[in-house]
C-alpha cells in the first residue's frame, strides 16, 4: 500500500509529540539531539550550549489534511504548527532561475494548465516567442518578484520554485532547526522545474534566507547510515552559490543521524513508533 512506511506518520509526527509531551521547551532534549551529529559537530557542539526554547506559538495544533490519511479515512487530524510547516523558496535563487530559463526543464504537467496569459508568459521567458521578448519578460518577471516578493510567490507565472514543507521546524530565541524524516523514501533529488535540487540542500538554503542573526542548521533523520547528502549534492542544488558560499552553507548540516539513536539520546521507546501507517491509523480511529 502507499505510504505505507511514510516518514511523517510513523516516525517524525510520534516520535517528536512523545518529546513535546515530556518537555514543551525542548530544553532537555534538542540539545542531546544536536550532539548527535556526525558532521559539523564543533558546531552542533556549540549549538547544544544553550538552544534556547521553543517559541509557545509552534506547538499550537491546527486542522491538517495529511493525503495519505485522507486516503485511509481519516480527513483531517490536529497536527503542532511545527510539524509540515510552510515556508516561501529562497528568494535569490527564484531570481538565478528567471536570470536563467535554459537551466531549467518545463515540467510536462505544467502544459495541462488552464490559465493560458500563465502559459504564455513563461513561452516568452523560455524564448519562445524571440530573445527581446525573453528579455524583456526576464525584467518582468524580476520586477514582480521584488513587488510580490517570496512570500506573496505561490502561483504566479515566475515562481519556478515552490513553497516547501518542513518534517519538523523548531526555533527559538537562538536557533531555527529543521529536522527532515526519512525511512524507506529517499529524499527528493530535484524539483517540479530543476534538476538536481535536492530536498535538504533547498530547506538549507530556505533556513539560512529566514535565519536573521539567528543560527540555523538542519539534520536528517533516517534508518540507514548512508548520507544523502554529499559534496556533489550540495554543488548540484546550489548553482547560484559561490564555492565559497557552498562551503559555509554546507557547515550549518549535521549530518544524518539514526532513529534508534535519537529514541536512546532523549530516552523515548523506539518500539513504541508505529511500525506502518496502517498501525498509526488504528491509534488513531
């Protein structure tokens, strides 16, 4: 069945509300988690010194419509603001994407669109219809996105890159940490429009856009010891970075860190995850 070993339901969304119901603040626990790290860990060893608490807004539930529940009966559920939390893409790179139409690929579902003026703005910045066109659709587009900026983007003819969702987002006075989930899924490795953008490479960008003078990092959580994210990840999914800009961006991952481990680390019972999601369904009903 589908979704039948999905990350979010059976090993992020318990085992994080398991921490949140013995501590709010996160103060006994985000700091083991941070020492975990296998890269980085100067810096996670830095970061674990004082994280701060985790802002009281992000652990107010909302009504969420998770597709793969909905599937199994169950419409909506009450889900923390910090769980599948909604952030706008970075804005420079939307701005290298515009900067650049033949770096992309038109996704075929997009062809199925109906609004046509949609349609034909992006034929003329794909050139289309002649390079002046393009051009000067190039210099629309960059105008919109400055007038609209990222967070008023979803939708409109030049958002090549769409708003992401988070596992898990925690911040506090201190830190912004995201925490992707995986298990048998790998993470996704492109974008509806570019090739080669990884899933975490993008959250780490999206994190370093939001973080102010905050620090911020990001960690995978898996079952497998195999980082998925490598120096060539990082390289494919930043084209519009600088080595330089690479580097110090890739210094703010930690790593990929085990679920048994991290059950040990904060001493919550990792047999007490569902094993599927069908065996979360039934906990739920």
């Amino acid at each position: 069945m589908i979704g039948e070993f999905n990350s979010s339901i059976t090993r992020v969304r318990p085992a994080f509300q398991m921490l949140l119901r013995k501590d709010q603040t996160g103060v006994s626990w985000v700091p083991r988690i941070l020492k975990l790290a296998d890269k980085n860990t100067q810096y996670a060893s830095q970061l674990a010194e004082d994280p701060g608490r985790i802002y009281p807004p992000l652990l107010r539930k909302r009504n969420y419509s998770d597709p793969i529940l909905k599937e199994r009966g169950i419409h909506e559920i009450r889900l923390e603001e910090c769980f599948e939390k909604y952030l706008p893409p970075p804005k420079r790179f939307l701005q290298w994407l515009i900067q650049n139409p033949s770096k992309m690929s038109w996704p075929k579902m997009d062809l199925l669109i109906h609004n046509q003026e949609i349609l034909i703005y992006r034929e003329k910045l794909f050139g289309q219809h002649g390079e002046v066109i393009q051009n000067e659709t190039i210099a629309r587009a960059l105008r919109e996105l400055n007038e609209y900026g990222v967070k008023e983007s979803k939708g409109k003819w030049w958002a090549f890159e769409d708003f992401t969702e988070v596992d898990c987002y925690l911040e506090t006075d201190n830190l912004i940490l995201f925490i992707e989930g995986t298990r048998k899924e790998p993470l996704a490795n492109s974008t509806a429009w570019y090739r080669g953008r990884n899933q975490l490479v993008r959250n780490l960008e999206v994190a370093q856009e939001i973080s102010g003078d905050k620090d911020f990092a990001a960690v995978v959580i898996s079952e497998s010891r195999i980082d998925p994210v490598t120096p060539e990840v990082i390289e494919k999914g930043l084209p519009h970075f600088s080595p330089d800009e690479r580097q110090e961006l890739a210094g703010h991952y930690l790593g990929n860190i085990l679920w048994k481990d991290i059950c040990r680390a904060t001493n919550i019972l990792y047999d007490d995850l569902p094993l599927t999601t069908s065996d979360a369904v039934a906990k739920m009903k």
